[in-house]
C-alpha cells in the first residue's frame, strides 16, 4: 500500500538519524573501557539524532511545531499541528551496547495524535500508524496478542525516576501484577514496548512520569493495531498528557488497569 505524504516525511527523516546513530552505537564498545565513560559521548549522539530530525521535518513540514526531548517546545506558525520527537529513546540501553533502542516521531494535531513510527535501526524495525489506517511493522499489518489468559500473558513495564515515593508505588504494583501470573519483563524503552504490545509480543504496558515523546507514536500505533491505550488511574484520560500510561490487548488491559487502580487506591488510603 502507498504512504501518505506525512509517513514518508517521518520515515525518511528517521532513517536518516538513524545511520548517524548506528555509527555512533559501533563505537559504544570501545568506549566502555575508557576511564571519561560513553556518557558524553551518548548525549552528543541525542543531540545529532535530534538536530538531523529536526532538520528534515523542518524542510518538509516548515510551519509545523515541535516538542523535542533535547530542543523542548518550538511555536510554528501553523499553530494545529506538531511533530513529537525522542531522538533516542532507550538512551541506558544505548550507552551499555544492548540492541534495544529506537527513534520515535509522532504527528499531533489539534492535541489529537495522528501518524506515529517507532524505528528499531537495529533490528530494521519500523513500526507505524496513522489514525484509523491500522498499525503496520513494514508492511505485516500488526494486530494485539489474542491470549486472553493472564497466567498466559507477557507484560511489560518500566521503571520510574528514582524518587523514593514512585518507586515504592512501582515495585508494589510490580508485585500486584505478578501475582497473578503473567511474566514479567522490563526492556527499558517504553516506545518499542507498546509497539510490542501492537504486534502481540506482549499483552500489555504500564509506566508512570513518563513524557509526551515516551508515548504519543506507541499509543497510537497500539490503538490502531486493536488495542487498548489509557491513564492508570483515570477514566479514558489521554496518557500523552498525563505521562501515566496503560495499554493492553482487548482481553487483558481492564484487568491489568483494576490491578495497578487497586494498588494506587490502597497506598492513597494508607
């Protein structure tokens, strides 16, 4: 099937940062064994991803605005329409040589998001959506896991900042959720996280005081592959903007939601 014009502009420009970013992930091993560490060296290739991404929506999309995780917020004249962008989304995993990292762009307007990718330069896997055209890994149309069986079920999730009140929250939900039998994983970048829950390699995602480039491509792409996308805590509230974020296959997300609701609700009462 032919792209939309938006596609194509966020494709080529992701692939385009990612030819920079895989060179600079060639050198990461080397860089290991030295005494400075890669952490300056990682930071500059976010910052190079960003700047290339930047510049080619910028070119082809000149009006539209941006939320970026290095640049922040940039006003565009169009004032309905802008890219949300995490240059390197897995940053930890990147500075360690582990080959689970990605690019994520998404296209917000109105605060609605409509068009997202999330590329794996890696493994060569760039998954993609736009509103109501269906998910896609290439061009295999992606749709949720069908297990409907939580002792079944692979769930995914992430770890907060190290602030002692969310962590408490995370490892009481962690084992809530455990308990009732799925496995657990925690990959370390939520945007492949989600759009593994849209290919069924997972039932279902949760994560906390996450930002709106952590999630906006992911939740659309899950939505549009079948599945369910909302706040912990919140009734049909838009993660993108609360940062707490809930996905799942059709079967398990409403039990996945009332265990993480209950945890919640036990420490409020506390």
């Amino acid at each position: 099937m032919a792209l939309s014009p938006n596609i194509n502009v966020m494709l080529r420009a992701a692939e385009k940062a990612a030819r920079s970013l895989v060179r600079d992930f060639g050198e990461v091993e080397q860089l290991q064994v030295s005494r400075k560490g890669p952490g300056d060296f990682v930071s500059a290739a976010d910052h190079r991803s960003e700047e290339i991404i930047f510049h080619e929506l910028s070119k082809a999309r000149p009006d539209y605005g941006f939320l970026m995780e290095e640049r922040g917020t940039v006003a565009g004249k169009d004032t309905e329409h802008r890219w949300i962008v995490d240059p390197l989304d897995g940053t930890t995993n990147f500075l360690h040589g582990i080959p689970h990292w990605n690019i994520t762009i998404a296209l917000e307007e109105k605060d609605e998001i409509i068009a997202g990718i999330v590329f794996n330069p890696i493994t060569n896997e760039m998954f993609r959506a736009e509103k109501g055209q269906g998910a896609f890994m290439r061009n295999k149309r992606l749709r949720v896991s069908g297990r409907t069986i939580m002792t079944e079920a692979v769930f995914l999730t992430g770890e907060p900042r190290r602030v002692p009140a969310e962590q408490s929250l995370f490892f009481d939900e962690y084992s809530a959720v455990q308990r009732a039998g799925p496995s657990m994983r925690r990959m370390g970048a939520a945007a492949l996280d989600m759009a593994y829950v849209a290919a069924g390699r997972s039932e279902g995602f949760w994560e906390r005081s996450l930002n709106p480039w952590d999630v906006a491509a992911g939740s659309l792409i899950v939505k549009e592959a079948g599945g369910m996308v909302g706040d912990i805590d919140r009734h049909q509230n838009n993660p993108v903007k609360t940062g707490n974020i809930v996905a799942g296959n059709g079967a398990l997300y409403d039990e996945l939601k009332k265990l993480l609701k209950s945890v919640k609700s036990g420490k409020d009462a506390a």
